[in-house]
C-alpha cells in the first residue's frame, strides 16, 4: 500500500490481488449471518476495492493496513445489508474460514454497464481505462486531454460510480 | 465485470494525488483559524480593553474554554475521517470542566439576582450571528478537506467538523465580546456553535457519506 500511494502501479495491483480474497472471505462471512445468499460477496468486494481507492489517502501510512481495510469492509457490507433491508448483527468477523483459492471473480452487476449513465467527458475515460485498458498518458491522448484532467474525470467517474452502486444495491 | 480487471484498471491510477486526509484536515484548520481571525479584526476587531482584560479571570477562562473545545474538537475531527480509529472523547471532557468550574465560581461569587442579567448579558444577538459567520469558511475548508476521508458515520463526520468550526470561531469572537459571564458563554456561545455543528450534520449526511 505504501508502495501503491507512492504510485508504484505493479505494488499496487499486487496489493490489490492478494487482499481480495481476504476480502472474499469476510464478505462471505458478514453475507452469511446476515442470511444472504454469498454469491453478493463479489459485488461487496468490488465496491470495498473502489472504496479502497477512492478513499486510500484516508489511510495513516505508519498505522497497520489491516484493521483500516476491516473498517472499510464493514461500512460497505453493512451499507449493502442496510439497503437491502437486512438488519443482520455485524459485529466481529472473528472466525473467518478461508476462501477457495480460485474463484471465478465476476460480479453479478456490471460496473462499466453502470458508467454508461455518467457524464460524457467521465464515461470516456472510464471506458478507455477500464474496457481499453489504457493508462492515464494513453487515455489521456487518445481522448486528446491532459493527463490532469484524465485524472479529475477517472475521480469525479469513480465517485459517481461508488454513488450508483450504492444507489443500485 | 471481473474483479481482476477492476484490479488492474484501478492500479492504473495508483499514483497519488495530493496530501493525506490528516494533512489536508491540518490545513484547513490553518486556513480556519486564519480566516476566522482575518475576518473578526477586519469586521468587530478586538475589544477595546484587552489588555486590561487578560487580568480578568472570567476573561481568560472563556478563551481557554473556546479554545480547549477548538483543540478536542480537532482531535475528534481527525479521529473520526479513519474508519477504524476510535473516537477520542475523553478530550471534550477538559472544556467541560472548564465550563462547569466557570459555571460554579459564578453561582457562587455573584448574587442569585444577577445572574438571569449575567446569563442575558449585553450583546446575545451579536453572538449568535458572529460566531456562525466567522465560522462558514473554516467549516467549509474542513468538510472540503473531510471529502476523502472515510468515516464511519458521514452525519457525525459533519457535526464534528462544525464543532471545530464553531469553537475557532468562538475563540476569535471572544476577543471581540465584552460579555465574560461563563453563564453567558455556556448559554449563547453554545447555540451558536451548535448552530455549525447542525449546518455540518445536515451537509455532512449528504456530502461525506461513502
């Protein structure tokens, strides 16, 4: 994570990967006493990725990561649970079996499907980084923007994303 | 959309951007502090006998108050933008002290009739209208800067983030304000930064929430 906030993208994605079945399993868990159906753990760990990223300034660097990415679960999963009408009991997520290695990683909505209904100028940016897989110089070129810029729009895009899965769950 | 394109797709923009939620919390104190000082000196300035004033115990009681709920209000600020930090509310208790020996030593120094008067005082109206305007621009940087924090509860977030605003203003008001009764102070000072405190509630519902 300290890496990833330095901007070091490789340490990042890494971070990323290994930290979302952990993620996985403690959205099972939470969905689990909550008595819903844990196919929506992939949804929850979408959006506490998002959320991870969005909110990653938030984040002390000399405090430990762990109970930082735990807050963040928790507030996601109970903001899921909540719009969905469960008051399941959240309050510890002590026991935690772990989750099967491989794991087929598709959510049930579609967050690009989602950016469809943003505005223009963020839509294509999204779409470019997201579907096109270009980075910020390319998407930024390709769009004939400044890097910037590329960059208000990819944050303004994954806030209003982050309001529109809350809104759609 | 599989996660593990949302992974990549996110690490693309790994490089970050700007200063940490508790770096731009400290600057927006700054610039509240700085503002709510600029505007009191330009607007009401300083009461006439300060000087004298700082002699006066109910005086200095009253700013060290103001300024202690500053100060914890800040500390709860900062706590409350990280998900996982417990809120430090132990830090309210040392105003509160204040507040209740202010509150003491006036019921005991004074005659029972004055003190409707005392609580009453000169300049109520004044008060309540200062402290809500010095305070807009300091609540406004904080919540700006609480826009990429994190916390639990975006409403408390918000409320919090008016305490603070509120008793920066008070402390700067309070240069400016000859009434030092500390039945004044707990009466009118706190519905005017309680005032903030619902301005940043209601904001904060909307704007923090995550």
């Amino acid at each position: 994570m300290r890496a990833g906030l330095a901007g070091d993208e490789g340490a990042y994605r890494r971070l990323l990967r290994e930290l979302t079945p952990f993620l996985r399993t403690l959205a099972r868990s939470g969905l689990a006493r909550a008595g819903r159906p844990t196919a929506e753990a992939e949804d929850i760990a979408q959006d506490v990725l998002i959320a991870i990223h969005t909110r990653r300034s938030s984040w002390i660097a000399s405090e430990p990561l762990v109970p930082w990415i735990r807050a963040i679960l928790k507030h996601k999963l109970i903001d899921f649970l909540r719009r969905r009408g469960t008051t399941g009991h959240i309050d510890t997520f002590a026991e935690v079996i772990a989750a099967p290695a491989e794991e087929p990683g598709i959510a049930t909505r579609d967050v690009v499907k989602l950016a469809e209904s943003l505005p223009s100028g963020q839509k294509a940016v999204i779409r470019a980084m997201f579907v096109d897989g270009h980075n910020t110089q390319e998407t930024a070129s390709a769009l004939q923007m400044s890097e910037g810029a590329v960059r208000v729009s990819l944050h303004r895009g994954l806030a209003g994303l982050a309001k529109m899965l809350r809104g759609s769950i | 959309m599989k996660t593990d394109d949302l992974i990549t797709a996110l690490s693309r923009d790994a490089k970050r951007t700007g200063p940490s939620v508790q770096g731009r919390i400290a600057m927006a104190v700054a610039l509240g502090i700085a503002s709510a000082f600029a505007l009191m000196m330009a607007s009401l300035g300083m009461r006439p006998d300060v000087t004298a004033a700082t002699r006066n115990m109910l005086f200095d009681l009253k700013i060290v108050l103001v300024a202690t709920l500053a100060v914890a209000a800040v500390a709860l600020v900062r706590a409350v933008a990280r998900p996982e930090a417990a809120l430090p509310k132990v830090v309210l208790l040392v105003p509160a002290l204040i507040l209740l020996f202010g509150i003491g030593h006036e019921v005991a120094t004074q005659l029972p009739a004055a003190l409707p008067g005392r609580l009453v005082g000169d300049k109520w109206a004044v008060c309540l209208v200062a402290i809500p305007l010095l305070g807009a621009l300091p609540l406004a940087a904080i919540l700006t800067a609480m826009s990429a924090a994190a916390p639990r509860d975006a409403t408390l977030a918000g409320a919090l983030s008016g305490l603070a605003a509120g008793a920066i203003a008070a402390t700067f008001y309070g240069l400016h304000c000859t009434d030092d009764s500390p039945l004044f102070v707990a009466t009118w000072y706190s519905l005017a930064i309680g005032m903030l405190a619902a301005a940043g509630a209601g904001i904060g519902r909307r704007v923090l929430a995550w």
